[in-house]
C-alpha cells in the first residue's frame, strides 16, 4: 500500500513540474476597464506634492482640483499603489443621486458614514452600535454546535461520571492508551475548568458586546433598517448624531488617509465645512490619538460657476493645500490618445487619421474615450462579418457614448437622428418644389422672349413712359411720386425711374383718372394691367442683347438634370447641397458632434446595420456584402456574384451609381435596357467614360462577358468622345485587341458618335495608317460615309490600287495625303514630282487638289530631296502664290538651287530671303532693286550678300556708272552706304571698288583709318583738292597716299595743295613717285608751305636739291638761306644755285649771309675763308660767274679776292 501511495505521489509531482515548466500564453486583451489608472504620475510631481502635504503636521485638509476627466482619480490611485505601506487609505466615493436641496446635505453624510462603517469587518469596529446582517460561515456552526456538545457532555459527567466512565472505557481511545488511570485523573480537571471557567467566559463576552454595541439607541439601522431619531434631535446632522461612533472608527482602525472623489457632483458647499469640521475633531480627539488627513478630488468651480473674490477666498478658506491637476485629456489632444489605442488593435488600418483628428475635438473625458473604444472593438467584433466601414461604426459608437439617450431612442425609431431620416423624403420634396418654380420662371422667360418684338431696353422704356403719360414727348402736370421722388416728363430719367420703380415702398400716382391713388408695383409696371409686365420684358430683351438665350436652355437643362438626381441623393450630399438650417433643426444644430458624422455621412441611411445583427433574409450575405462595399467605398471585384442583383439596386442610393464601387458585370448586364433603370444606367456609363483605370479595366472584361454587347458599346461610344483615342494611344492592348475595339466601334456605334470621336484626328488617323482596315468594316456603305465625314487623308495609297472601286473613290473625294507616295501611285509611278510635273501630267481634280494644298504639296513633296530641282518658271510662279504660306515660300528658296536672275520678277516678300540665301544673281541692278525696296538701307542680308567673295567678285565686273537707267542719285547714295557701312569688310570694299562710283569730294572723317587707307588704296577717293584737304587733316599722311596715287595730276596743279615741309618730306621719300615728279616738285616748291620749324626736314630738302643738282625759285632759295639750317648747308646750297643766278640776286643772298660770306659782296675786298670744299666750291662758283676777281689757297686758309667793280660781269 505504501508503494501506491509512493507511485501515485511521484505521478503528482511530476505533472506539477510539467506545468509549471510550460511557457505562459496569454493573450493580451484589447480592453481598458474605466477605473482610475495607477501609473499616470510619471514624473513623481503630483505624487511629491501630495507627500509633502501629508508630511506636515499643519496640513490636514489636501485638494486636488482639475476639470471632469483631468486624472484625478488616476492620481489619486497611482499615489495609493505607490505608498500603500507608509499610509492607511480609506477612500470614499460618492454616486449622484437626487433629492431635495434640504436634504442632500444628510444624504451626503449618511453615504460618507455608511462607507466608513462597511469598509471594515464588524470584528474590527466589535464595539459600533451599527448593526450588519452576519453571514455565518458553515465551519461557525459547527465550532458552536461542538462547544455546545462538549458542554452538555461535561455537564452530564460531572452528573454521572460512572456512565461516562463506563461509555469511555468501551471506546478505542481507552483501549489505545495503556495508562488509563492518567486519563482518569486528568479528564474531571479538565471537564470541571470547561464548564465552569471556559464556556461561561464566552457566554459572558458575546453578552458584553450585544449589550454595549445596543446601548442608548432605540431603533438604528443603516443601510437595510431606517434611523429612528430621538425627541429634539430633529435638527441634527448625521456627524454630530454619530460623531461618538466616527471618533471610535478611527481609534478602532489605523485609517489616516481619507479620500473624498465625486463630491462636487452635488454643488452642495456645507458637507465641506462640515468635512472640515469633522476632521478638526478627529485631529483633536484624544481617543483616536493620530493625524488624520482628508484628502479631497473636486473640479476648479466648485465653489461657483462666476469668478469672484469670494470664490477665491472659499477655495483658500476649506484647504490647507491645494494641488492644481493639468487635465489628461482635453480636445486638444484626446486624438493621440485614441489614436494610439486603435493602432494598437486589429483595425488600426481601418480608421481614417483626418476622421479622428475631426471627431476627438468633442471628446473630452479619459472615461468617456476608452468607453468608445471598448464598445468599438465589441462592435466590430460582433458585426465585422459584412464588412462594415469601420469608420462608421466608431462613428456609431461615439455617438452612442455622447449622446447615449438619443442613441437608445434611435434603436426604436424615435430620437432626433430617425426624425432627421425620415424628413429627408419631405426635405427633396421641398427642393424638387423650389426647382419647378426656377424651371417654370425659365420657361416664362423663354416665351417672353420669343413674344418680344422690341431688341432695345431704352425703346421698352420710352414706350412705358409714354403709355404712363409721363414721357418727355409729353408737356404736362402729370407725375408719379416714389419714395418722395417725383418723376414727370421734365424730370423723368428712363433707367433711373424703372431702377426706382423695381425697389419702392411708397408710389402715388397723379395721373388722370387714377384720382391721386396708391397704387403698387405690379401696377404701374402693367400700365394699371394693360401692358404686359414691364420688368419681364426687361429680362428677356436684355437675354435678346447679350445672346443668352442658349445659356438659358443650359440652365433650364442642368435644373431638369438636378431635379432627377435630387431624388437618389443621399442625406450627406442634401446637407452639402442646401443651407444646412433646412435639413437640422434647432435640436440637432446644438449637437455638434451628431452634426459633423451627418454632415461628413458617418452616420447616414445604413445607420440600422451599424446598431442591430444581420440576418440573411432578403438578401444573401454575399449581396449585403456588395452593398456595404458601395457604402464603405471598398470595391469588390467586378466579377463578384450577385444573388438577387433587383433586391441589390433598392439598397444603392441614385448618386452611387457613380460610385467606382458599383461596378459589377451582373449588375450591370441586368440593367441594360430596363427603363426603370435608365438613370441608373446612365450614371454607370457616364462613369465608365471618365477614361479611369477601373472604367477602362471594367470596360475591357464586361464587354466580352455581356449578352447586350451592342447597347453597351453604342452607350460607351455616345459618352465617351476618346474612347477611342484611350485604346490606341493610352492603353497597353496589344494590335489584335485594338483591333477588336475597332472592329466594335465600326459596328455597333453610330456615325455620328464615331465622328466625335475623331478628336485630335485619332480615328481618322487610325483609318489612313492602318494597312486592312477594310478587313473590319463589313458594311461598304457605311464605311465610305465614315471615310467622308471624317475626312479621311490615306498616307499611302498602295494598299487600295487593287480596289479599284474605293481607290477611285478615294482619289475623287480627295481623302489622301498630299506626299511624294500617293502622287507616286496616282501619277503611276511618275518618279520626279515637281509643280510643272504636276500640271504637265496630273488630271484636273489632282491639280485642283493640290493647288487648293499648295503649302502641303510644298512641304511633302516638292522640298524632298528625292526631288529635282523645279524649274525657275514654275518656281517663280509657286513662290508669287499670295495663298503660300511664307515660312515654305522661305523653305524652297533655302533647299533648292535655284538662282533668281531678276529680283523684281519675285514678290517683294521673297526679296530678303533670296538676298540672305545667295539666291539671286550677283549683279549691280538686283542690288539696287533691293536697296530700293528698303528705303534705300543696307540692310544685314545685304551687308552678308555683298561680302559673299563669289558675289563680291561678280559685282566688281561691272560699275554703277554703267546703269544709265538708273538716277544718279541713287547711285551715289549706294555707294556712300557701302563706304561706310562698317559690317562690310575692307577687304569687300577693295573688291568692289572698282564698281562704285569715286568721289571728288568725301567726308572721310565720318571713317575709320583703316576704312579710308582702302578707299585711296583703291581710288575711290580722286585726287581734288577737297579730298587732299580732308585727308591731310583728319589721316595725315593719306594725303601723301593720295598723291602718290595720282603723282601727274597732282604735280600738274601742285599749287592748288597745301605742302609743308613735312609733306614735302614724304613726297620726296616716297619710293612710289618717280624722280622726274620729284623735280618738278621740288622746282614748283613754293615757300609758303615751308616754315623754320622742321630744321631737319629742311636740311633734308637742301640735301635732296643739291644731290639733284636741281633748279629752284629765288625765292625759296631765298627763304631757305633764311632758315635756322647751318651755315655751310646754305652756302653749299647757294654754290649750287649760282650759276642760275644774276649779279644782283647773288649778292642779296651773300649778303644775307653771315660773315665771313657777306663780305663777298664788299667790292674790292680781300677776305679769308676757311679752306675746305665748300668754300673752295663756292670760290670756283663765284669765280666762274666772274663775281670775284680771284682765289688762292693759302694753308688753311682760302683768300679771296672781290672785284672793284661788276660792270662787266655777265
């Protein structure tokens, strides 16, 4: 049996350590209970502050003020948890409830003692009055019922002790001991203290406590009994009757802690100082011996709703310490609160960041915000199966926490959100109403202005004016007062009157026969009901004189067309359509929060699926699934199956079917053709034409699924203009798919709808390009209307030749591009397309059509550079076309070679263009044509034209002096521009020189140097005295250059040019002049143009006349001895001049000569020279003219004899 036990206890064991080894698993749940939080003081402040005040002596009375849901009580709880060890708390909260303002302060006092008595067990307080149902436990009455047992049992022995003996020696006990005389002995000692000192001291104390716990009390009773008051306590509160009972709860227990939640609830300011009263005796009572501290969570206004100085001074006056507590949440940011509990939770991706950033501004209570969250997890838990939008639900959820009685109301088709619902049919029908009236006044309007003959407002006046008899054409005492202006034929103003007239309060009439009266609007605008209204006559001719009488069409279109869609609107688009103050009432607009989930359709026509469990019924659950995906905007399939697609359309609203989500094949399939459905489908296919990514996808499967294909291709094609540049230019379709939509198109849609499709020329550009589009129309007569009225124009004509029938076809309507392969095939294979080709060998619609696309037949054809050249006959002709365009007039002259030989045979247009390109021929009459044309400018072209080299040397061929028909004027205005224009180079100018007219006179100092050296390089410059002035003083020495030139001319007339010595200087320097020009140069000198300035120069002169031994004036040889030259330059200057010279003048230049040599003039003289060879020469010289008589050489010296006298000296 031990070995069991042993086996059984080992098993034991080792499942024990099994279990306990097993990781632990628990999942953690997404709930938050609503209680306080204990771990909110995170930083220790609050909980510092509250130690503070409990650890000084003088603080007995702590507040903890903050609004509703600031965390006080999580303070308060998290302080608890923290310093459970180091103090007693004993808490009381206090549940609202209602009664008189009388008697509110004993309920209170009632409730706070009640929580103090039955927070304790009764053995702890044994003493209290309180008396409490007991529950006594089963193990109780057993102990009595034993202690009662062993008391009989006691008694009875110490009675009979032989029969208990005789019974005790019989049992197991007195056979198990051996020594029973012991037991014997023992047993009447312990009997004896049993029933005389034991059970009677416990009778004794259970009789102490009833009648000390019952003492001085008639009739109290809490909680389950009623307090019975004595004769004049009647005016007594519940503390001061049990303040005794109070003071002994706490000596009884070690509380010293009270904390006091939710007494603010009751506005009620005396349980406070009763409170505080209460707690200075508890402080001051001896019997309970300890500090006590009340600890009280009240909101800031406690003490009043108006801020005051009283108010401030309660709060101070009731508290030893108050602790400010900053709330928690608030709406500032009760959004991340939420926020981070839903990320935390299976639907974070669900719910929408802008709809709770929107919805938490309401929401402004920790308990109220995780109450909404428990609540939306069990709902999405419960209903989440069909696919609810979770955003609505925790609308629905918010809404049933905020406004919890309507929310309970709603459920049974009461409340302020069902009457909402239910007036919205009242709601569109009061719209639709508002919208016929518009519809109507429209349609007045339009008939007013079809009746209306008058097109002018100021006619319409004028005969109203005159009809009232208050026109100016009138001379009389008639008026009409309005608004104390009066209007008559004097002071009357047309627009004036009426503009009055449409806005008066007050009219009187002074009008025959309306005997002073009163009268209305309506009156005078009718003439008093004669005359149509005038202000409707006024709308309509003013509609005739801006031409709006299609906008009014439009208008009276878009009411119909919004009238329709008003009936299938949902509540959410009512609201944003109308002024909101229609659709709430004044109940609702206080709610703002029910306001913002109605307005933003959070709370909308589904409501009932968001509050109550599905039952499949009349729809299968797939088909319920389809219709919250519509409503939640989470599209299923397209393919998705659809159990009872009619009983699915009456859950959409209208606007939905224009909603991507409705996109269903059954549905969609089931529609067609309906026409209960025609709005329906009509929303569906307009939707389908918006060229979205899920319209095309729909598109593409339904189409190929659908057993009405040719309604719902002519449908897509009527609404969707690029439905078909979507498939050939936007799509990813491969050619054989392109081709299928074609194929349909061509098919199923009308012409005209084909027509509009040809936006951008897709579809007829799709027809010309492609290679056997024949192959997918079927029907021919159809295909050559689409062919005519998409105008066609085939790129290639190849494909067609074989059909003889549509190639001709093609070629007579013109429905062909205009290029070199078309013309090729239609002119059979003609190779060179030229113009002159084209009229040479083309027949007459070809040559029509081509001249009537002349630009294009340029642009295609005739500049390809396949093509030869076009002759200059047939060129000349195309480029003079007023109705080419000039930008391909400019093409042909730029990529053809051709060569214009008269300018004035082109259009002046043309002329800049040729002269730019080099495409005319070079010569001086075309140049002249085109200088003309420009105002007699060199323009840039020009300027390029001339400085082409082969142009350049064309034009020197030929001078303008030729051009005899040509002005003179002209000629020489060209040639003056070409001088100067700076942008023709030098080196043009030097070779057209030779063409241009040479000036006798030009004012070279407008030039630059260098423009000028090639001027007289090239003798455009002639040699005139004009030319030689100007030169010599703006680019000295290009007169030398000049001259040089033109050295015989010059020399000819030399007296007419200024020379100075340095011109002289250059003139005989010069290699360029011939000596015998030098000669004659130097003889014609003339000593005006010298001066004593260029020493040098002059004794370079001297040097030159001596060299050459020439002849020169007396009277430069006059002034040459005169000059600061030196002296033996003179006198061998003189030597050399002597034999030309007579007596006389030889003696005048001695003379004038310094001495030693005036002395040789002295007659009968004998003078010393120095001996060298200038005076040697001047002595022969002398000699030989027999002016002196003699000379010898003596040393160094040379003597001279003079004659007596010069009477026979030749």
């Amino acid at each position: 049996m031990l070995k069991k036990f042993k086996q059984k206890l080992v098993c034991l064991l080792t499942k024990l350590i099994t279990k306990l080894n097993e990781p632990e698993v628990k999942l953690e749940s997404p709930f938050e209970d609503l209680t306080p939080s204990n771990d909110v003081d995170e930083d220790g402040k609050y909980s510092d502050a509250i130690s503070w005040g409990l650890e000084n002596a003088k603080v007995k009375n702590i507040a903890l003020t903050g609004p509703y849901g600031s965390g006080k009580s999580s303070l308060l709880s998290t302080f608890q948890e923290q310093n459970s060890t180091e103090y007693n708390f004993l808490n009381i909260s206090l549940a609202t409830f209602h009664a008189d303002e009388s008697e509110v302060e004993n309920k209170l006092e009632k409730s706070i003692l009640q929580q103090m008595i039955y927070r304790v067990k009764d053995r702890t307080i044994p003493f209290s009055r309180f008396k409490r149902i007991k529950h006594v436990r089963t193990k109780n009455i057993i102990l009595h019922i034993l202690f009662f047992m062993v008391f009989i049992i006691t008694g009875f022995y110490l009675l009979k002790p032989d029969t208990v003996q005789s019974i005790y020696n019989n049992t197991m006990i007195a056979k198990t001991f051996d020594n029973g005389d012991a037991l014997q002995q023992v047993l009447p000692i312990i009997f004896l203290v049993l029933f005389f000192i034991g059970y009677p001291l416990l009778m004794i104390k259970n009789i102490y406590r009833f009648t000390l716990a019952n003492l001085n009390f008639n009739k109290v009773t809490i909680a389950n009994a009623t307090v019975e008051k004595k004769v004049g306590e009647e005016s007594q509160s519940i503390f001061d009757k049990y303040l005794d009972e109070i003071l002994y709860f706490f000596e009884a227990t070690k509380y010293d802690v009270v904390i006091f939640e939710d007494l603010d609830r009751f506005n009620n300011i005396d349980i406070f100082e009763n409170l505080r009263e209460l707690n200075e005796l508890i402080n001051n009572s001896g019997q309970v011996g300890r500090r006590v501290v009340f600890i009280y969570a009240i909101k800031d206004d406690i003490f009043g709703e108006e801020d005051s100085g009283q108010l401030s001074r309660n709060r101070t006056k009731f508290f030893d310490f108050i602790i400010p507590v900053i709330p928690i949440i608030n709406a500032s940011n009760s959004v991340d609160v939420l926020a981070k509990k839903i990320k935390r939770s299976p639907y974070s991706e669900k719910i929408y960041n802008y709809f709770l950033d929107d919805v938490t501004i309401y929401i402004d209570d920790m308990r109220i915000l995780k109450n909404i969250f428990n609540e939306f997890i069990v709902y999405q838990q419960k209903l989440g199966g069909i696919n609810l939008d979770s955003n609505k639900l925790l609308a629905m959820v918010i809404y049933k926490n905020i406004y919890p009685v309507d929310f309970s109301r709603l459920q049974y088709k009461d409340g302020l959100v069902y009457e909402l619902f239910q007036k919205k049919q009242q709601i569109i029908e009061e719209q639709v109403k508002l919208i016929d009236v518009n519809i109507q006044e429209l349609e007045t309007k339009l008939k007013n202005i079809e009746v209306e003959a008058l097109t002018s407002i100021a006619e319409l006046q004028q005969i109203y004016l005159s009809e009232l008899g208050i026109s100016r054409m009138f001379n009389n005492n008639n008026y009409i007062l309005i608004d104390n202006n009066r209007y008559d034929s004097n002071t009357v103003s047309n627009g004036s009157f009426f503009e009055q007239l449409e806005n008066a309060n007050y009219i009187r009439c002074y009008l025959p026969q309306r005997n002073n009266n009163v009268v209305t609007v309506k009156d005078v605008a009718t003439v008093f009901g004669t005359k149509r209204n005038y202000f409707e006559r006024e709308t309509a001719i003013k509609v005739i004189e801006e031409n709006r009488i299609e906008d009014v069409k439009q208008e009276m279109s878009q009411l119909r067309m919004e009238k329709q869609e008003l009936s299938s609107q949902s509540l959410q688009e009512l609201i944003a359509k109308i002024d909101p103050k229609i659709v709430f009432s004044d109940a609702i607009y206080e709610k703002k929060l029910l306001v913002y989930l109605l307005r933003h359709g959070y709370v909308d026509e589904m409501y009932n699926h968001y509050i109550t469990y599905f039952y499949p019924e009349s729809l299968s659950f797939s088909d319920i699934k389809f219709v919250f995906s519509i409503k939640n905007h989470e599209a299923l399939p397209f393919d998705y199956k659809l159990d009872n697609v009619e009983k699915v359309i009456t859950k959409i609203v209208g606007s939905e079917f224009k909603q991507v989500e409705v996109l269903n094949y059954h549905l969609l399939n089931y529609i067609i053709g309906k026409p209960g459905y025609r709005s329906y489908y009509d929303s569906l296919i307009e939707q389908l034409a918006n060229g979205s990514d899920a319209s095309v996808k729909f598109i593409h499967g339904f189409k190929e699924k659908t057993t009405k294909k040719a309604t719902f291709i002519r449908s897509i094609c009527n609404n969707w203009d690029d439905f078909w540049y979507f498939i050939s230019s936007k799509s990813s379709y491969t050619y054989q798919e392109k081709d299928a939509y074609l194929a349909d198109i061509f098919a199923y849609a009308d012409i005209d709808a084909i027509i509009k499709m040809d936006n951008k020329s897709v579809m007829s550009s799709t027809i010309s390009e492609h290679p056997s589009f024949i192959k997918l129309i079927t029907d021919d007569e159809k295909m050559k209307e689409i062919l005519l009225k998409l105008n066609v124009k085939f790129y290639k004509l190849e494909h067609l030749r074989d059909l003889e029938e549509l190639f001709d076809f093609v070629v007579q309507h013109n429905l062909y591009m205009i290029n070199k392969d078309t013309l090729s095939v239609i002119l059979k294979n003609e190779p060179n397309i030229t113009y002159a080709s084209i009229n040479k060998f083309g027949k007459q619609h070809v040559i029509d059509y081509v001249n009537e696309n002349i630009d294009t037949f340029v642009k295609n054809v005739l500049l390809n550079e396949e093509i030869h050249a076009e002759p200059e006959e047939s060129l000349l002709e195309l480029l003079n076309r007023e109705e080419l365009d000039r930008e391909i007039k400019e093409a042909i002259v730029k990529n053809k070679s051709v060569a214009i030989t008269d300018i004035e045979d082109l259009t002046n247009e043309l002329w800049p263009i040729v002269i730019r390109e080099n495409k005319i021929i070079a010569n001086w009459r075309n140049v002249i044509a085109y200088f003309n044309d420009n105002d007699k400018t060199i323009t840039n072209f020009l300027v390029d034209f001339l400085n082409y080299p082969e142009n350049r040397r064309e034009l020197a061929k030929n001078q303008l002096d030729e051009l005899d028909d040509i002005d003179q004027d002209t000629l020489e205005i060209i040639s003056d521009q070409i001088i100067k224009c700076e942008n023709i180079t030098n080196e043009s100018l030097e070779v057209l020189s030779p063409g241009i007219i040479r000036w006798d006179s030009y004012p070279v100092e407008e030039l630059s140097e260098k423009r000028v050296r090639t001027m007289v390089k090239n003798n455009v410059l002639c040699l005139t005295p004009s030319n030689y002035k100007s030169l010599r003083i703006n680019f000295n020495p290009l007169h030398i250059s000049l001259v040089e030139q033109n050295i015989e001319p010059f020399i000819s007339d030399q007296a007419k040019y200024l020379l100075d010595a340095s011109d002289v200087k250059e003139l005989l320097d010069s290699n360029d002049i011939p000596y015998n020009y030098k000669e004659s140069l130097v003889e014609q000198l003339a000593p005006d143009s010298l001066t004593n300035k260029h020493v040098k120069i002059l004794s370079d002169l001297i040097g030159f006349i001596r060299k050459h031994n020439l002849k020169i004036k007396d009277d430069l040889l006059n002034f040459l001895l005169e000059t600061k030259v030196a002296l033996h330059e003179k006198v061998a200057l003189l030597t050399g001049q002597i034999d030309n010279l007579e007596i006389e003048s030889i003696t005048e230049h001695l003379t004038n000569l310094d001495k030693p040599y005036s002395e040789i003039a002295e007659k009968g003289r004998r003078l010393q020279l120095k001996n060298n060879k200038i005076n040697i020469a001047l002595a022969n010289a002398l000699e030989d003219k027999k002016y002196i008589s003699s000379f010898r050489e003596d040393g160094k010296k040379l003597r001279v004899n003079t004659r007596i006298k010069m009477d026979n000296v030749n």
